[in-house]
C-alpha cells in the first residue's frame, strides 16, 4: 500500500515534499493511480474532452496537419503525444489528419506515457488505426526532427510544490504525520496524513512569480517544478529543428495565490491527502508561469486561449453539423458535447490551451481572438 511506503519514508526520513507525495500516489509502479488501472471514462474516476467528444481529437489532428503543412510537409516529422491516457485523442486525430494527402507517410507517431496499464490500453485504442505507433518515456530521448507535441491534462498532473509565506519569508510547505483522531473511528496507533510547514525555501523562492512575491504571511502559491522541466525539453528541441507544443489544461490565465491540489475518485473530491494512490491528484496550471518560462527559453508563445474560443473558432460547429447529418439520431447528444466542451460554466472558460513555437511559424490556428 502506497500509504505504509509513505508512512514508513516520513517515520524515518521526516516530512516529504507535496511533489514526493504525488509522485508516489500516482506512479508508483505497483500501486500508484495511474501506473495500476485505467481512470479515464464516465465509468471510471473522471473524464477529458476527446472522451467527451471525437471532435477534439479531430480538430488536434487536423492543427497537427496544418503545422507539417506549414514547416514545409518535411519527412521525418514525428507527431508527439504527452500523457495520451486511453489513446482516444490520437486516434480521432489521426482519422482526421489523414485526409492531408502525404501527411500520415511523413510522420511518425510517438506517445510519451509512463503508466504500463495505460500503454497496453492505448496499443489497443491505436491498433485499428494501424499507424506504426512508438512509445518513449521521456521527450527528451525521441529522435530529433521536426515536431508537433500536444498534452491534454498531462501538465496538471505534474508534480507540485507549495510555497507558504511565513513571518516574511517563503517556505516549503510538506507532508508529515499527526496521530488519527481516534473519535473518527480510526483504530489506534495509526497516523494521517497532514501538512506541515516545512524550512525556508532559500534560493527556490525565486520560483515564486515576481508579481506574488511579497504576498502577505499566510498566503500560499503552488510552484511547478515539471512544467519548467517541459519546457527546456522544448526549447532543447527546437533549438535546431521546427516544433510547436500545444498544451491544454486547467487553470487560471494568471498566477494566482492558493492551493488548488486537488484529489477526484469516481469524479468526487476527495481530502488530498487521503489514501494516496486511490484518487488522481492534480493541481491548476499557472499559464502566466508557463508562458513566460517558454520566453525566457526563447519559445514564441501564443494563448491562453479559452477552450471554448478555440474549438469557435476552429469551426467546431461546421464539424457538429456535418456529424448531425449523418447520424441524425445523435443530434442532442453532439449539441450535448458542444456544450460541454464550450459553455464558460462547462470546460470553455477554466480550459485553456498554450502554444509554445520555434521561431519562425505562422500563428497556430484557433489563437486569434485570444
Ligand atoms: N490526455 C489524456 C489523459 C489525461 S490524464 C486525456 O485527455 O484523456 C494524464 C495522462 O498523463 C495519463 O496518461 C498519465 O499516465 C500521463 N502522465 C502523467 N505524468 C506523466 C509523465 N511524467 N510522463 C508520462 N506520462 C505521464
């Protein structure tokens, strides 16, 4: 049980890291969340766009053609997925992208995925495609070439830490153990989970955004140490090859003070800390954070741009209606999906999409009213 290894690890070695804690609960290869079972569906713990709808991969696919037409249609190009998770999102991309002629002869697929139970789930999603499909663990072991990355929900899964002002200075909040309230009805001798704050941060204050550093005591910002990793694989990438990363995630457009970790088991919260490795753990990714990281790295940024107001304009609606005609039975259930994908009170406002570009791109379609 993933609770008895952390257990063990904060007895002997003192309180963790919130990003120690979600590494494990989610990846641990034997018992974390996503390395053991498939959480992804309406029947599972919770649910993405392509699941929503195979117009959002449809349209990823064809964004992903447009880029190979516009560096040039090169041999080589390698069509990069980050977290595809049930293979949904490829696989209506790739129905779409191939009506470019050329394209699916010039490209070469490579999922980068790091749960076992979700590449064997992927293989079979991606069989019928019968596209010669790669998976590499990490993007900075892909071949070079010219490339088009994507990631649906695959930056807030990163592992966060979590700065707390107090008495004037940034510090590390962490996770420790308290003895179990024995009036909950917890067995004695157990310990929970709890947070704990933990030494200043040093030199690692300085990953706290400019404009909230002098917050006042008490206030707390999440730092995303992985998304930075990201982005210097990017920018490593494109340094000599074209390449344009599109992210879609959740999360304010600007850097905000406090704690959104949040824990979702069959699409309810859950306490965070509670039985890791049971629920997925995600927290909201900082856009302002991310886009200036990419311009210090020297990537052109484009976003964020709402999800709704990007599937608006990518013409969402011309697509819905083509799918309306042939299959009239399931008119309201695709009006239902539009909805849900752009409905600023469904996902069309939290959900937002960055572009991170080597120089030298056209804008990428569906970033003009942003
Ligand atoms: N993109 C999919 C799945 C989102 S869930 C969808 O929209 O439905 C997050 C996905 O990222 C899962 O497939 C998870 O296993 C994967 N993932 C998370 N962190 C990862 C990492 N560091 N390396 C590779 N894959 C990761």
């Amino acid at each position: 049980m993933i609770a008895d290894t952390l257990r063990d690890r904060i007895r002997s070695g003192g309180p963790i890291s919130i990003a120690a804690f979600m590494t494990e609960a989610l990846f641990d290869p034997r018992h974390g969340f996503y390395a053991t079972k498939d959480p992804i569906g309406a029947g599972a713990d919770f649910i993405t766009a392509p699941e929503i709808s195979q117009m959002f991969g449809e349209l990823i696919g064809l964004v992903a053609a447009q880029t190979w037409l516009d560096m040039g249609r090169p041999d080589g190009f390698k069509l990069i997925e980050m977290g595809p998770g049930r293979g949904t999102m490829m696989s209506d991309a790739l129905r779409a992208a191939r009506t470019v002629p050329g394209f699916m002869d010039a490209t070469e697929i490579v999922l980068i995925e790091a749960s076992a139970a979700l590449k064997a789930v992927q293989a079979q999603t991606l069989g019928p495609s019968g596209a010669q499909i790669r998976w590499i663990d990490r993007l900075d072991a892909v071949a070079p070439g010219p490339s088009f990355i994507v990631g649906n929900e695959f930056l807030d899964c990163l592992p966060v830490r979590q700065a707390l002002r107090h008495k004037g200075e940034w510090h590390e909040r962490l996770v420790g153990l308290a003895p179990t309230d024995k009036s909950a009805g917890k067995s004695a001798g157990e310990s929970e989970f709890v947070f704990v704050l933990g030494p200043p941060l040093g030199q690692d204050a300085d990953l706290v955004p400019a404009r909230l550093q002098d917050a006042d005591d008490g206030a707390l910002v999440e730092l995303r140490p992985g998304d930075r990793q990201v982005v210097d694989q990017l920018a490593e990438r494109f340094s000599d090859q074209p390449g344009r990363a599109l992210f879609i995630d959740y999360g304010p457009a600007t850097s905000e003070i406090g704690d959104t970790l949040q824990a979702i088991r069959a699409h309810k919260k859950q306490p965070p800390l509670q039985e890791p490795g049971t629920a997925d753990l995600t927290a909201r990714v900082d856009f302002e954070s991310l886009i200036q990281a990419g311009r210090s790295a020297g990537l052109t940024s484009h976003g964020p741009q709402t999800q709704g107001r990007w599937l608006t304009e990518l013409g969402l609606e011309a697509r819905a209606a083509v799918l309306s005609q042939s299959q009239p039975g399931k008119r309201s259930e695709i009006a239902r999906q539009i909805w849900r994908l752009t409905d600023t009170e469904q996902m069309g406002e939290l959900f937002k999409l960055v572009c991170l570009d080597s120089a030298d791109l056209p804008p990428p379609p569906g970033f003009s009213a942003g």
